[in-house]
C-alpha cells in the first residue's frame, strides 16, 4: 500500500512539474519574438544567439509541449546557414502556434501567414515583418489570427 501511495504522490509531483504556466509560456514567446527578430533582420549570428539563450530555458524549465520546442531551437542553434534557420524556424513557429492554440497569456500577439512560404508565425507587431524572407520581402504576408 505505501508503495502505491509512494509512486502516485512521486506521478503527481512530476505532474505538477511539468504543466505550463502562464509565465512559461509568455517568457517562451518573448525568446520566440528574439529569434523572430534575428532572422527578420537577415542576422544568422544573432539568431543561433537567441536560439542558444530560449534552449538553455527550455532545458532549465521543462514543461508540457516544451521538449518538441528544444529539437526546432537546438537545430536553429547549431544552423549557420540563415535558410536553414528560417527552415526549422517555420517548424518552431507551427509548434509554437498549437501549444499557445486557445491558451489564454494575456499577451496581445498576431498570427501572420506567408503566402511564398506557406507557413504562419507570432508576431509582437501588428505591422507584417517577414522571418521568412528578411528584407528581401520584409512586407510579406498577413495577418490571420491573434492571440489573448
């Protein structure tokens, strides 16, 4: 008997641990916003920067959903090529947007989309800045959604 007790007090503790809170998820986006940034200014060294600081997070403060997050950050980290980065990125991003997906932060963001890529990310900016094509085509894309 204490036995099970043991191992359903030690299963509820990992629980606990390991469910996103409101600030986990608003501090994993602001770190998600940096790496946004880098690569809409075409800096792949500031990106592997950014994305080496939101990894060190992740792995400092597990939570549900955060694991398939590390492997997008860890490889946008260890990319030189800014290509390959926008790549992962777009991975990042579509994670990003199912794990916030009818989650309430209390965090204003927008859901914009790529219409040459065809993929979405989360933007602090109301005013289109494209990650996936940097100055090249920096006005980019829309506006599809939001968060709260």
């Amino acid at each position: 008997m204490k036995k099970i007790f043991l191992l359903a007090f030690s299963a509820l503790i990992g629980f606990q641990a390991n469910a996103q809170t409101k600030e986990e998820l608003t501090s994993s986006l602001h770190k998600y916003y940096s790496i946004k940034d880098a690569l809409i200014s075409d800096n792949a060294k500031e990106a592997s920067k950014q994305a080496e600081i939101f990894s060190t997070y992740l792995r400092s403060n597990p939570y549900t959903g955060s694991a398939d997050l590390l492997t997008q950050v860890q490889k946008i980290g260890s990319a030189k090529d800014i290509a390959k980065q926008r790549e992962f990125f777009a991975l990042l991003s579509a994670q990003m947007i199912a794990l916030l997906d009818k989650q309430t932060i209390g965090e204003l963001g927008y859901i914009q989309f790529c219409p040459m890529k065809k993929a979405e990310w989360i933007s602090n900016d109301k005013n289109i800045k494209n990650p996936y094509y940097g100055k090249s085509m920096l006005t980019c894309g829309k506006t599809t959604d939001s968060l709260k």
